[in-house]
C-alpha cells in the first residue's frame, strides 16, 4: 500500500505540473464562472429554477468534456512510459508492477474528479452567499455520477494504455473509442435498429450499453422522472429497471465496466513485454 500511495502521489504531482491539468481545471471553473456570468442561476426550465437549473445544464456539457479530456491523458500514462523507457528502470526499483499499476489509476483519478467536483462545491458556495436555495438531493446524486462517470473512463483509458504499443497509437484509439459512444447515443443507434426492425427492447438494451448513454439518461431522469424527452424507449427503460432502479443501474454499470477494463488492462500489463 506504501508503494501504491507513493506511486499516486508522484502521479499527482507531475500532473499538477501539466499544462493539459491546468487547461483541463480552467475550462470546469469557467464553465460554473460563466453559467453564474449569464444569470443562468435566475432563469426558469421546466420548473427548475436557481442552482438546480445551474447544475442541469453543467452536468450536460461535463459528459460531453470529461470523458475525452479523460481518456487523451490517461491513455499516455502507460504508452507514455513505455516509449520514454521508463519501464527499464522500473524493474530495477522495490516497486512491484500491481502498485505501480493501480497507483498511477488512484492517482490520476484524484486528479481528473478534483476540478469538476470543487467546480460544483464552488457553485455551492456562491449560491450560499448569494441566498440561493441548494437542492442537496441533485448535487450529491450529480456528484455521485461523475465519481463514476471519472471512473469509468478513467478505466477504459487504462485498458488501451495498456495494450498500445506508443503513445500516438493510444490517443488515436482513445479518441475513436469516444467518438464511438459519441455517435451511438440513443438518436442514431435507435434510428439504424427501428429500420432494421429490431425488437425495441433489444435497441434499448444496446444503447444501455453505452456508458454516455446512461450518463445522459440518467441526468435527465433526475429532472425528468417519466423520461418523457426519450419518447417510446422511456416505456422500455422504466419497465425494466423503473426510476429509483435506474439511477442505481445509472452508478453501477459504469463503476463496474471502469473497474472491469483496468483490472484486464493490469493483467495484460503484467503479461506484456514490459520494456
């Protein structure tokens, strides 16, 4: 545990010295910085007013920012080390590769979540000061979402980290695996199953799969409870998991298919050539 502590905290720190970390925190504090700038705090949409309605429109652009902002650094944290011969000198130290491995995840993770959650605790804050009522119940569950939506990626990132064999190779699959989940959100994979006449709940099932999917259902269900934006697959949706079921599926599937691909890329990472 010494080791795996001490490997998270070096990650830390030369992230900290990374330009991509200081870009990376600027763009979720101006995100919250400008949302307060346009009154967006004052405005009414479907009922929600206040830091509520803040909240609803900063978790919409987090899923579209996080995960690529996510997966592009993370992916050079194992290449990267590989192509700047790193690993030879690894081998020689009293680190084993587990610590290191899972040192580098814990500590990339407190990295990638800080900004984006003291972004949301500094709206809190400010609303606070201003007298602006803080609804507890969509902060912590928003929270919640994107500690696993950090996570999930976060995972994912390491799996293809672990498998490339340089770092351009890793920011180009990386970048083709978020393009992906980008493209097949519930409009365009529904589309191409109804013209293939697939039964809806397999189509529905499919799209679930898509960790972004679940992300963006599950933002809309906290203000949306019927789902009714989605149209027809609603029905699918709360017939097989129903609201409450849904956002615990919302915090689970996620946590686990991240904590899934870093466990095959730690054990592909153990399996490789190493230097």
């Amino acid at each position: 545990m010494k080791q795996l502590w001490l490997t998270a905290k070096l990650d830390i720190v030369e992230s900290l010295r990374a330009r991509w970390f200081q870009i990376y925190t600027l763009v979720f504090g101006g995100i919250v910085a400008l949302l307060f700038l346009f009154g967006l705090t004052e405005s009414r949409v479907l009922g929600f007013i206040g830091l509520s309605r803040l909240l609803v429109t900063y978790i919409q652009l987090t899923m579209a920012i996080l995960p690529i902002f996510v997966l592009i650094t993370t992916v050079r944290s194992v290449a990267g080390d590989r192509e700047a011969g790193v690993f030879e000198y690894l081998l020689s130290l009293p680190v084993g590769l587990g610590a290191w491995f899972w040192g580098k995840i814990v500590g990339r993770y407190i990295v990638v979540f800080a900004p984006v959650f003291l972004a949301m605790v500094g709206a809190v804050g400010w609303a606070t000061i201003q007298g602006i009522e803080v609804p507890w119940d969509m902060f912590s569950y928003y929270t919640a979402l994107l500690a696993v939506m950090a996570l999930c990626f976060l995972g994912i990132g390491m799996l293809i980290s672990a498998i490339a064999r340089t770092t351009d190779m890793a920011q180009g699959a990386a970048f083709l695996v978020w393009l992906t989940f980008l493209l097949f959100l519930d409009l365009i994979l529904l589309g191409v199953m109804i013209q293939g006449k697939v039964a809806p709940e397999f189509a529905v099932t499919l799209a679930l799969a898509n960790p972004l999917q679940v992300f963006r259902t599950a933002a809309l269900a906290l203000f949306d409870p019927q789902l009714i934006v989605l149209g027809p697959s609603a029905y699918v949706i709360l017939d097989l998991f129903g609201t409450a079921g849904y956002k615990i599926f919302a915090l689970a599937y996620p946590a686990t298919l991240g904590l899934l691909s870093a466990t095959v890329g730690y054990v592909l990472f153990r399996r490789g050539d190493l230097p």
